[in-house]
C-alpha cells in the first residue's frame, strides 16, 4: 500500500498493511529545514524545500501537515496570520524563539457578545485592544493574507503532495466555539460567564459555529478538498476545553453542544474532521463516543493529547479512528529506545482492527531530537504490520 491508501484505511476503520504513522510537525520543518519561522509560514516555496530538507534528518510520515492551517489557529476571519493582529500572536526570525512559537496572550476584547452578534466582528478589526499592528497593517496586505497567500500555499503543498504520494493531515483549520470565546472574552471573564451568564454564553457559541465551520470549509476547499487526498480533513481545535482545565460538567454543558454539531455540519457537507483535543479526556470518553452517532463510519479522526489511548480504543475504536501520542517530553528528553517503547504499547492497545494512526501528543517540539522523531515512522514499520 501507499500512504494515501494507508491513511484512508486507518480512517475507514479498517486494517491496512501497517499502522500508519504521522508524527505531527510543523515548526521542527523550519528548525531542521534551515530557515525562520517568519519564512515558514510567510513564503510557502521556501516552507516546502525546508520541509524536504528536515525530512532527510526526521523522516518522512505517511502524512503531511501544510502549515497555512496553523496561522489561523483562533482567527475571527477567514484569512491567513490574523492571529498575529487580534491576540498578538508573535512569529519569531530566531531559534531559540523568543517566547513560545508562535507567542500570544489574551485579553478582554469582547465586551458585549449582544454586540458582536449584531454587528458581526467588524467592530473588532480596529478595536485598540488588539494588537497595534492591526492600526498599522495595510489594506492590501490584509487583502493579501485574506485571499492570495492561501491561493499560494496551496499551490505549493499540492505539488508536494503529489511529487511524494501522500496526503495533507489536514486542509483547513477550525477552532470549537468556547475556546474562541474564552480567548477573547478571557479565562478570568469566562469564569464568571459560565456563573452569570451561562445562557448567553451558550447563545454566543451557538452565533459562532457555523461561522467556524464555514471558514474551515473554505481553507479546505482552497487548499484542494475533493481533489487533494486529505485536503477535506479540516481540524476541529478543542485546546483547553476539555479535563483537566475545565470540569466534565462545564465541558459537557458548555463545550461538547457545539463540538457533535460542528462534527455534523462538517460530514454532511462532504467534509471530515479532525478533532484535536488537549488534555486528559479520559473521563469523558463516554460522552465523546457519541461523536459519530447518527453518521457513517470513517468520517472522523480524534486526535488526543493525554487521554488514556487504550481506554479510547475501548470506547470509541470501532465508531472513530483515534490519532496519538507519543510525549512532547520523550521526543526532546528521551532515547530512541524509550520512543520505540512508547511507540509499541501504544500499536498493541490501539492498533488492532485498524483505526488508528500513529503520531505525537501533540505538535512535534521544534526542539525534539532528529532521530526521536524518526524513530515513529520506524515504529509504525517495525511493531505495526497487520497479519
């Protein structure tokens, strides 16, 4: 089999000739590629000869991640790097960056969700509570970030995909509607909106999906969805909305309504998510296992960060392809033995009857040592062959 047909595989539930494997890296491509962050994500030529550069130090996966997905991690608008104006999300030319990579920080932008709802964001894009450069950036660049640099990059990574066989991770990046919130409102304001307000809360993250959902439509479609295999994956962003950082209750009221719909609204327009949820979701996995109820089977892959992965397999491997999770810490601090360890209980708990592909917790560290990171794809060759 090829990746494609691997991957394909893996998603539909099914057994393939191995368990795939598709460390998730982004940043480490710049790093081991020779090139800054800023280039990465701003030249979309210099990122794919980067990326073929670090895939000589750490292997090549049977999936690739183009990384215009992750400039628009928590975006009010369908654009490229708008994250750089609303939460001064900061790319840095160094390595070691300065700060984290990418680095923003949140404050009260939304004051009034009645507002937003009426008006639409519009009155946010030169609110001076976010970041100066938005007083400061031109009409033409935005107009450029918006539309002709995801035209780019599409372009480029198309002809990566092609030239190695192999299928994006994703084409298009969406974020759950309560963490956008929390964001913009801020951690210590949402406390207090889920105490005092929670009705309006629910109504503000209900306003805000099908925005979302249609955005991340759009970056998928731009970037070659139902041309491209992969491209119609759109990732579904679930960061810290989950245990531990809020309680089961306020993730099942607050978080998982708007999370089965967006599922939805994704598979019947043809598309598949993929959901990428921080934290330990352990104790929530018999509410996750509704994710697919009431829609075919191989439509989605979860994409867990902490949760116990045998656990997972237990509830939701034969309704959802799982997708992890080798230790960020193990892939910096760790042998190859140690990551060929992990690698192996985690193939013997999820691997049989398919559905599961092999990656990290979560994003690749930049830092991780070359050979940690290879040493998953070797795994996935060595332990992960089905009979």
């Amino acid at each position: 089999m090829n990746s494609i047909e691997r991957v394909y595989a893996a998603i539909n539930l099914k057994e393939a000739d191995r368990v795939p494997a598709d460390p998730l890296n982004i940043y480490i491509f710049a790093y081991y590629g020779g090139i800054s962050l800023r280039e990465f994500m701003t030249n979309p030529a210099k990122a794919v000869e980067a990326t073929e550069r670090a895939q000589e130090k750490i292997g090549r996966g049977d999936q690739i991640y183009p990384p215009l997905p992750a400039l628009n991690h928590l975006s009010f608008l369908p654009k490229a790097g708008w994250d750089q104006f609303t939460l001064c999300w900061e790319i840095s030319d160094d390595f070691p960056p300065k700060g984290n990579i990418p680095n923003f920080y949140q404050k009260l932008i939304i004051e009034d969700y009645d507002e937003i709802m009426e008006k639409g964001f519009a009155t946010l894009l030169f609110n001076k509570k976010i970041s100066k450069k938005s007083l400061k950036t031109s009409i033409d660049d935005m107009l450029y970030y918006c539309f002709e640099l995801p035209k780019k990059y599409a372009q480029e990574w198309r002809k990566f995909a092609e030239k190695h066989r192999v299928p994006f991770t994703m084409g298009g990046r969406t974020t759950i509607p309560f963490e956008l919130a929390m964001y913009y409102r801020g951690l210590d304001q949402i406390v207090g909106d889920i105490h005092k307000q929670p009705e309006k809360l629910k109504e503000f993250c209900e306003w805000l999906l099908e925005y979302e959902i249609v955005a991340g439509l759009r970056e998928a479609t731009i970037m070659g969805a139902g041309e491209v295999p992969g491209a119609e994956q759109v990732l579904f962003q679930a960061g810290i909305v989950g245990p531990p950082y809020v309680s089961p209750r306020v993730f099942e009221e607050f978080v998982w309504p708007t999370l089965k719909k967006g599922v939805d609204m994704m598979v019947k327009r043809g598309y598949k998510p993929h959901i990428h949820m921080d934290g330990d979701l352990t104790s929530v996995l018999p509410i996750l296992k509704n994710l697919a109820k009431g829609l075919p089977k191989g439509r989605i892959v979860l994409d867990l960060e902490k949760t116990d992965m045998a656990k997972a397999k237990e509830i939701l491997g034969d309704k959802i392809c799982l997708y992890g999770n080798v230790p960020s810490s193990l892939l910096v601090h760790g042998t190859v033995k140690d990551v060929k360890k992990y690698c192996k209980k985690l193939i013997e708990d999820c691997a049989e009857g398919g559905g599961f592909i092999l990656s990290t917790e979560c994003e690749t560290p930049w830092d991780a040592k070359p050979e940690n990171v290879k040493a998953i794809i070797d795994s996935a060759k060595e332990y992960g062959k089905y009979k």
